[in-house]
C-alpha cells in the first residue's frame, strides 16, 4: 500500500509532507482510532480532524475510488472507551452504559440512512456509506475542503448581508428536503457549516447533539447558547422545521453582526435582541425583516418552515416589500406586519410557492421526528403554521387535546367586526384621563395655596435627590471619570434623618462545567476548585478534554481586562508531569462577545506560577472558557486547570 500523510492523507515518498508542509506524526491519543487502521476493507484512517461529545471524525481516504473522505466514528465521551495499543474496540463499562449506547448506536445509523438518500443536495455534506465495526459505527462523507464558519469570521470579519443571504439559500432548499425526510438538524451554528474553497458553504455535523435524550446528559451538551431556540431548552420541547430556521438566522446574525444573539430564554421575560440596524449594519428593510422573523422566541410567532424562510430570503434579495405575521416584531421593528395585508401575505406566499412546483397542498400524515431529534411529531404542512402543535410551555394538554388553528384571515375578519367598537371606547377612555388631570390640578393648587413656599422648594429638592440616586445605583457600567454632580441645594428647613443604606451583601463566584471527573482516592475535581489556588483542580472525565469548558459567574456585572490561570494540575509534581495541559482557550463573555488566547505549559518547577492572559476591558457578569487544544500528558488524558482568577483595570 502506498504511503499517505496522516494530515492531508494525500500521497507522499517520505516522512515530511509537501502537501501540508507536516512531518508525517500518527495521532497517539490512545482512546482513538490509530493513524494506518483500515475499515470496511477500503476506507484508510488518518488523523482526528474533529471530536465532540457524541463521535470523533477522522480524514481518511477511500483505497477503492482513490480519493479523500472524512470518516465519523459514534464515541459517546463517557460511556465508551478504547485502549488501541490493545485493541481497535469500543466498549462500554457499565450495563447503565451499554443500554444509552445501544440505543444511540441505532439513532445514529437511523440517521444516516435517511441522510444518505438525500443525493445530489448541494447545501448539505454528502454522506457515501454507513456500517457497523469495531463494535461501534461509522458514517463516510465527502471531505470538504475549506474552514467553517466560526474560522471564517474571525479571520475575515463579518459578511455583507446581501451576500450571507445567496450563500444560505442553497442550505433553506437542502433543510426542506431534509425536513420532508423527517429529520431536524437541531445544532445548526457558525461551527457546523462550512466555507469551502469554492466559495459556496455546506452544512454539516448532522446529529452530534441528538443521539441521546437529555436524560442521562447535562442540557450543555444538547444546545448551543445563542442558537438554539427556547423550545430546545424544555424536555417537551415541541420541535420540528422551526428549530432549524432560529439556528439559521441566528447564524446569519452572527454572520451579518459579529455577535451571538443573546441566548433565547433570556429573551423570554424580555426580549433585548437588537436589530442589525441598531448596531450600525446597513441592511436593507426586507432582510432585516425577514432575519427578526426567524430569530422571534417563541415558535408561534416564527417562521414555521425552510419553505417559508427561503421564499421570504428570495423576496428580500430582490428588495421587495415583506409583512410577516409576527406580533413579537409588530413593535420591535415599530412597522407594520400584519396590518392590512395579512390575506395579501398569504395569497402571494401560496402563489409563489404552488409555482416552483415544490409545495403539495394536501396533508401528510404526521411524520415522527426519531428519538434522536428529540421523540417528538411535526405534521408536514408545507409552509402553513403547525395545527398540531400546542405549546407545553404553560400547561400539559389534557388527553386528545388540539388548540384551535388560527387563521390571521380569519382574525383579520375579526378585527374588522369588531372595529366599530373602537371610537366609543375611546371616547370613554379620554374623558376619564381628562377628569381624573384636571381633579390632580385643582389638588395640588389648593395645596400650593395653603403652604409655604420655602417648604414647598424643600420638598421638591428631596423627591429629586432620590430620583438621581436611584438612577445612579441602577448602572451596571459607570464611568468613573465623570465629574461628581453638583451638590443639592440645602434645604431651609430641617428634615428628617435618612435610615441607613441597607448593607449589600458581596456577590460570591460560582464555577460550572460541562464534565467533571468522578472523585477518586479521596480527591474531588469540582469545578469550584479553580476558585482558590489551593492545589485542587478541575478535571472533565477521562478524554483529551477538548470542547469541555468552565464557567465562573461573578453574581453581578463587573469590568474585567483578563484571566490569570495556573495551567494543569499544579498540587502535585507527578500529576502535574502525568497529566494534559490546556495551549489554547476560547473565553466568551455575558454580552456574546468571544476572544481565542494561548496558554503556556510552564516547567515542572514553575508549575504553581499563575499567567496573565489580557484582553480588551469588558463589562461581564461571567467568563466561559473553552479547550481548544492541549498538550498531552505522558501517562494520562486528563486535562487539568487550578486556578482561573480574573483581573480588573
């Protein structure tokens, strides 16, 4: 057999690769494939180019048809292992572990069935076979040549929004032949779409998020803060083709913004999403509109289908005027959705749709979106909101219960009816304000009349001294180089002493992670162990660690201009020498901001030495910090951190 680069895995004579300018090095993370291993008689392994908590995706190439490939083998990060200096099997411990596996096992061959029927569909990765070995799965796509969005953007800077808009649209048309399928994507993001050479992208990474209910695994692991709708964060969740569309356009907000869009269950109270407009982008109306549309919180007021979202993209990249029927940015956008011309809407939209030949009117049984997307049915009404759908998130639906479909024609009628109505309740409603002004000016007049004016100037200074303080604690982010307001003038009359301010407790951090390794010998490896530089650390469960991530929350905003961190596991000369150390981290702020840095890996005897990584003054009420690549250890995979303190100005 010919000799191939593990990297690039093109041909070469020998140890140093042309192709990618690498020394020819075999991957030796031991609970991987090993580099050189040969699968199905024909597909040979190289490298690990990806690995997340649900499958590990390798470069390959196909022996057979000569050409490169990526491979994605199932490994569930903590309920599988391997050991390939024994063998190239996966295993699983405990029967708890075998039942979970099993199951996602054949969630994710069912996928790749349905998947591989999706031929010659340009806006999604093309799978080429499925099959079972090594006690696990794997699924071979085609290698795509390029970097994925999340690289893109921080290499080239945000995207116009006319061009995100033409290069999404082949992904709205690919999604809808996915969605007729039955299958939802769920964890559509900058990281899962790709920018290939060519200029064109591609979706990928179908279902590393899907294979397991949320049972057994923490909800980190099931959504992506900023793109997953509110729906993906309730065990009920009712999702179908509307959770694709918020992944979407809140991938083309970050594409067209810079910014992840503020989480989606923090816009349940209050919705703070700002338009791209209000951050200075030129967007035309049209795109705007249709953008805020999909990214609406609730799945009642957002586009329901792929359908609808690329017939509404095709209308605003030819600049043409769009009403949506979503009362959530009827005052957002402070114009008019649904106003007149909701029936106008929905007679264009069908007409449209009826005319590429695409859209089947008649009902289609209710098509069950399998375990892995989440256990729930969707009815394939093409491009009319759900009449299935009820929302689970105020009350369980008694037996056979079905919310009425409301037709925005319908309530149009209404609306007219009951228009007559209008000019008396308004007429009753001025002449009440009226009354009740005119009673609170002939109050205070009297009132004026009978007291001196000296007390009167007193009063009126004190009501504004409080207004000036409050306003002032309410500020997250002061700025402490203003000038100090000038003093309030003294009243002329003595007033009664102020109660003290009540004492403010200090906010305490708290650490969260994805994964923390099991106690073991008597030592624990919480994440609140990076609160104090005691020794103790925080460890994920046994695996390379990277995509695992750490999060201090402060319990209030506070400015801060960096981390210093104690890298691997400082407590211990031995554990230090055994065990991964973090290079390289993503840190991502309350407000979506992110910033990638490197980390030293200090010698044995400067282990304890904390480093000082800067960034630009932020105002955050947490850090998240990611792994993005480590150094490994000499006898273990356990990556370590022992310290994360932050810094102020």
């Amino acid at each position: 057999m010919s000799n191939y680069c593990y990297s690039c895995m093109n041909e070469i004579d020998g140890s140093y690769c042309p192709y990618c300018n690498k020394e020819n090095v075999a991957d030796s993370v031991v609970y991987r494939l090993k580099p050189g291993t040969v699968l199905n008689k024909k597909i040979l392994v190289g490298n690990c180019i990806g690995e997340g908590g649900f499958g590990i995706t390798y470069i390959g190439r196909d022996l057979t048809l000569d050409r490169r490939v990526a491979v994605k083998e199932y490994f569930p990060n903590g309920y599988v292992n391997r050991n390939n200096n024994v063998s190239q099997l996966v295993s699983a411990t405990t029967d708890n572990q075998v039942s979970f596996f099993k199951k996602g096992l054949q969630n994710f061959l069912e996928e790749a069935r349905k998947i591989a029927k999706l031929t010659n569909v340009s806006g999604i990765v093309d799978v080429r076979e499925y099959f079972e070995e090594n006690g696990t799965a794997y699924i071979v796509m085609e290698y795509l040549d390029g970097i994925n969005l999340s690289a893109y953007l921080r290499q080239n800077g945000i995207f116009k929004p006319e061009t995100i808009f033409q290069l999404m649209l082949p992904i709205t048309y690919s999604l809808q032949k996915m969605h007729e399928e039955g299958i939802i994507h769920r964890d559509i993001s900058p990281d899962n779409i790709m920018y290939l050479t060519d200029g064109t992208l591609k979706l990928t990474d179908f279902g590393s998020a899907r294979y397991f209910s949320n049972a057994q695994k923490e909800m980190s692991v099931v959504v992506k803060q900023g793109y997953a709708p509110e729906e993906q964060y309730s065990k009920n969740g009712d999702q179908g083709p509307w959770t694709d569309v918020y992944g979407l356009c809140a991938t083309m907000y970050k594409c067209i913004t810079g910014k992840i869009p503020v989480d989606a269950v923090d816009r349940i109270k209050q919705d703070t999403l700002i338009p791209p407009s209000e951050l200075g982008i030129q967007i035309p109306e049209p795109m705007q509109v249709t953008l805020m549309y999909g990214l609406a919180v609730f799945k009642n007021d957002r586009c329901k289908s792929m359908q609808e979202l690329s017939y509404l993209m095709e209308k605003a990249l030819a600049n043409e005027n769009i009403q949506v029927e979503s009362a959530d940015y009827y005052h957002r956008l402070n114009q008019t959705m649904i106003a007149n011309s909701s029936t106008t809407f929905m007679q264009d939209f069908d007409n449209a749709i009826n005319n590429r030949g695409n859209f089947n009117r008649q009902e289609v049984d209710p098509q069950s979106v399998h375990r892995n997307t989440g256990g729930y049915s969707y009815n394939r009404y093409t491009g009319q909101p759900d009449p299935y759908g009820y929302d689970n998130r105020y009350r369980d639906p008694s037996p056979g219960y079905q919310p009425p479909y409301n037709d925005p024609r319908q309530s149009q009628q209404n609306q007219n009816k009951n228009s007559g109505k209008t000019p008396i309740i308004i007429a009753v409603t001025v002449f009440l304000c009226v009354s009740l002004i005119a009673g609170t000016v002939i109050y205070l007049f009297m009132k004026y009349d009978t007291q001196p004016k000296d007390e009167t100037i007193t009063t009126a200074t004190e009501i504004i001294t409080v207004v000036e303080t409050t306003a002032n604690d309410s500020q997250e982010d002061s700025d402490d180089s203003a000038p100090d307001p000038a003093p309030a003038p003294q009243p002329k009359k003595t007033t009664p002493t102020e109660p003290p301010a009540p004492v403010r407790a200090t906010p305490q951090t708290t650490a969260s992670a994805s994964d923390v390794l099991g106690d073991q010998a008597g030592h624990n490896y919480h994440p609140s162990n990076v609160l104090s530089n005691d020794g103790t650390c925080w460890c994920p469960k046994e695996g390379s660690g990277v995509g695992e991530w750490i999060k201090l929350d402060f319990g209030e905003s506070k400015k801060i201009n960096g981390l210093d961190i104690v890298n691997g596991y400082a407590g211990s000369e031995e554990q230090y020498k055994a065990n991964s150390k973090v290079t390289k981290i993503r840190i991502e702020f309350s407000n979506g901001n992110s910033v990638t840095k490197s980390l030293s890996v200090k010698s044995v005897s400067n282990r304890k030495d904390s480093q000082h990584i800067s960034f630009n003054s932020v105002t955050t009420s947490s850090v998240k910090i990611t792994i993005l690549s480590i150094e490994k250890g000499k006898e273990c995979d356990d990556t370590c951190i022992t310290y994360i303190s932050e810094t102020s100005p």
